[in-house]
C-alpha cells in the first residue's frame, strides 16, 4: 500500500485545444472537422463508443487521417486500453511525423505501461517543439524520478519551479524525489511549502507526508501534530493511524501507540504486521499475557519472524532463558545475517551464566561475512568486562 500523493496532471482543456481540424474550403475538410469535434465531445461526455465511431467515419473519408487515429489512440487511453493506443499513436507518427497530440499520447501510455525509459525519449521529442510546456516537463521529471535519475529529476523539477514556483505537481513530485533518496529535510522544505500555499485545503496527502519525514528524521514529537490534523479530517485512515502510532512508539509512549495499533486492527483485524507491532508495544509495557496473544495471532496468520522474536524477547523477559535461546538459536538457522538475533541470543547466554557461549554466538555472525558495530561492540565489552570472567 502507498499513500504517495499522486496529483493527474492532464492538459486541461483550456490549456492544449483538442486536435480538431481546422475547416477548409472544401467540404471534405469541413466535415473531418465536424467529425473530430463531435468525437472530443463523446470523449469529454464518457461516450467512448460515440466518439471511436466518430473517429472511424473520418477514416472512411481519408485513410490515416491525423485527428482520426490521434481521437482513436485518445479512445484507448480513456479506457486504459494503453497497447492499443500506442499503436494508433505510433500509426498517426508514421504518416504524420511530429504530431504533437501523437507523442504526448504515446509517452503518457508508456508512462502508463511502467516503460518510463520510452516515455522519456518520446516526452522530450515533444519538448524540442514547446520546452516550456510544464505540463510535459513534469511528467518528464516523474519518469526521471520512477527510473531513479535523481540528477535529472531533479532538474525538471527545478526547471518548472524556476518557471512556476508554487505549481503543486513540480512541489509534490521533487517532494516524492528528495523522500525517495532519504534527503528527507530536502523532502520536508518541499512538502512544507505545499502546505503553506494550501494551508485552508490541504489534501490529507501533503500532512501524512510532511508526518512521515519527522518520522524518518525521528523528531517524532513534530510529526504527531500533522498526523493528529489529518486524523481529524478522516479518523479511520490508515496511514495516519500508522503515522501516529509509529510516532508514539519512537518517543517511547507505548500505551498511546497500542491505542491507534488496535484502531487499525480494529479494521483490518488479519494484519500481520499491525499485530506483531501492537504485540511489541504490550510487551515493551510488560504486557506479556496480551502481547503472546497478538504474537500469536500473527503466527497462525503466515510466520513472522518478529513475531516469534517477540515470542522469544517474552521468554527472556520472563527468565526463561533456555526456552529464549532455543527459539533464537532456530531463527539464526533461518537468518544468519540479522545481526539483532545473535545480540539478543549472546545476551541471553550472558544472563544464563554461559560467558563463552555468548562470545562464540557473536563471533559466529563476523563468520557469516557481515559487518556489524553493535556486534563488535557487545563482543568487546565482554571481552573486556572482568565482572564476566
């Protein structure tokens, strides 16, 4: 699931005039006008099936007529059909070599096919034609951005800001960039800016996105407050119940985080993820009886390798320490690369008396090629505890 703010960028209307024919003197001319003209009406009405027949009569009149195979490739389009666009895109260009409707028909349709790498050669064809088009420029900084060319992204981005400085696709998508490369104080300035200018109808987006950042960036004391004003405006939404309930975990308010865990479950009772997280919140308060029944629960959903940490974190928490290393010592057997496994289980050894155990657990990791400071940290602290010894 993903709550990217996703904003459709489509020529308005006013914006880029629909292809219509302009009419000529002869009356053959006058009436691929006509024709066109109703066609885009069918279109804008949702009429499609109208606006394909409309569009076919005019190639009744003139074979690989432009505005035909353009209104036929629009046709497509509107109904996802996006292969069968692209080939009457691609069969307008072949006779009409440069048609703009054409090519910006064909790039949207591989944008829409994920081939964002054609979308690009195509949209920037357009651009030798309009290069101050922002339409097109965003959605060439979209692709940019879906192929991970940060630089070029980037730069789209900044070229429309340059030309626009509050247009919302370009504020939005660079947003969605620096986020995407973990510049989230970057991502923050952006989004920020987008709530300003919308500060009396914001989309709930532009907060759960603005709340994010302050969670990545762990100041999550900030990212409460965007995420509660979001929660007013839809309480049942799950990104923000997510949002606030991360947030209260990273500040360590566990009894206020398992409130809007149980609101999610409430709604979507078989997460496995939302229930080994509720699960850790009560046992981080000591909760062990109802964390093991959310642990559970996860468990006879799909194993979860949190779940049975918890599970195993519970039975250590108890002093049950052979039962903790016997769980941990089967998880490692699956995951030999997950460095917190072997802490917890070098840790329990220490608790358990069993001093060589827990260095031979953590020196088992270093032999799985992973490099980890907490791991060599805890390996020299007993190494050099004589309290140990």
């Amino acid at each position: 699931m993903s709550d990217e703010l996703k904003i459709e960028n489509d020529f308005p209307m006013e914006e880029i005039q629909q292809p219509v024919a302009e009419a000529a003197e002869d009356g053959k001319s006058t009436q691929i006008a006509e024709l066109s003209k109703k066609g885009y009406q069918f279109l804008k009405e949702n009429r499609v099936d109208d606006a394909i027949a409309s569009f076919n009569e005019i190639l009744n009149i003139e074979d690989n007529n432009n505005y035909a195979l353009v209104g036929l490739g629009d046709s497509e389009r509107k109904q996802n059909h996006f292969r069968e666009a692209v080939n009457f895109y691609s069969k307008c260009l072949t006779f009409h070599p440069g048609n703009n409707y054409a090519l910006f028909g064909l790039a949207d349709c591989y944008k829409a096919l994920n081939q964002y790498h054609k979308a690009i050669e195509i949209w920037e064809q357009y651009l030798i034609h309009d290069d101050r088009n922002i339409t097109v420029l965003t959605r060439v900084a979209d692709a940019y951005r879906k192929i991970r060319d940060f630089n070029k992204s980037k730069q789209f981005y900044l070229k429309v800001l340059d030309m626009e400085e509050n247009n919302a696709y370009a504020l939005i998508g660079i947003g969605h960039l620096y986020y995407d490369f973990k510049e989230y104080k970057d991502a923050l300035y952006y989004w920020t800016k987008m709530l300003e200018i919308n500060e009396n109808a914001v989309d709930i987006r532009v907060l759960t996105s603005i709340g994010n950042c302050h969670r990545k960036l762990k100041t999550f004391d900030k990212g409460v407050k965007y995420f509660e004003r979001a929660l007013e405006m839809d309480p049942e939404n799950f990104y923000v119940l997510f949002g606030l309930a991360d947030c209260f975990r990273g500040m360590n308010q566990q009894y206020r985080s398992v409130e809007y865990w149980n609101k999610i479950l409430k709604n979507d009772p078989k997460n496995k993820v939302i229930l080994t997280r509720a699960g850790d919140a009560y046992r981080n308060t000591g909760d062990y009886e109802t964390a093991t029944e959310y642990y559970n629960k996860a468990m006879n959903i799909e194993f979860d390798i949190y779940a049975a940490l918890g599970l195993a974190l519970i039975c250590k928490g108890e002093g049950k320490y052979d039962e903790a290393i016997e769980r941990l010592s089967a998880l490692i057997r699956e995951n030999q690369k997950n460095y917190r496994l072997y802490i917890d289980l070098a840790d329990c050894y220490l608790k358990n008396n069993q001093k060589e155990k827990a260095v031979e657990c953590l020196k088992d990791f270093h032999k799985t090629g992973m490099k980890s400071q907490a791991i060599s940290e805890m390996l020299s602290k007993i190494m050099s505890d004589k309290s140990l010894n």
